[in-house]
C-alpha cells in the first residue's frame, strides 16, 4: 500500500504503481467520490476505450415478452 501526500494547493501524486496497473496517462480524467469517509479516483475512460468491452454480452430483454 502506497502513502500520499497531500500539498499546500490540495494535490496528490497517483502512485507509478498504480498508475501503470491502471493505465492512467497524463492528461487523463478522474472522479473522484467521498465514499465511507476515504476518497476514491475512478479514471474515466473515453467512448473509444470502451469498444468492445461489451462483447458477448447477452442484449435480449426478458421483459420484452411480457409488454405484449
């Protein structure tokens, strides 16, 4: 578990380690939520990254049948 310092100007340094494993880049976006009383970044991801990560889901509606 990495530690953070927060500065003057309320910054923080996301940990290389974290960063390579979450692939953040420079520039990227974060929300960030208060949560249970910690902090949480959520890297936001463009539409582009987001292409195929639904792939194989299954997309009918069971609710479909039942508004006939």
């Amino acid at each position: 578990m990495d530690a953070v310092t927060v500065s003057t100007k309320f910054q923080v340094v996301i940990p290389k380690a974290i960063r390579e494993e979450l692939r953040i880049r420079p520039g990227q976006r974060v929300q960030a939520i208060a949560y249970r009383g910690r902090i949480e970044l959520i890297p936001l991801k463009g539409v582009r990254d987001l292409r195929g990560s639904l792939k194989g889901m299954d997309a009918s509606d069971p609710r479909e049948h039942e508004d006939r």
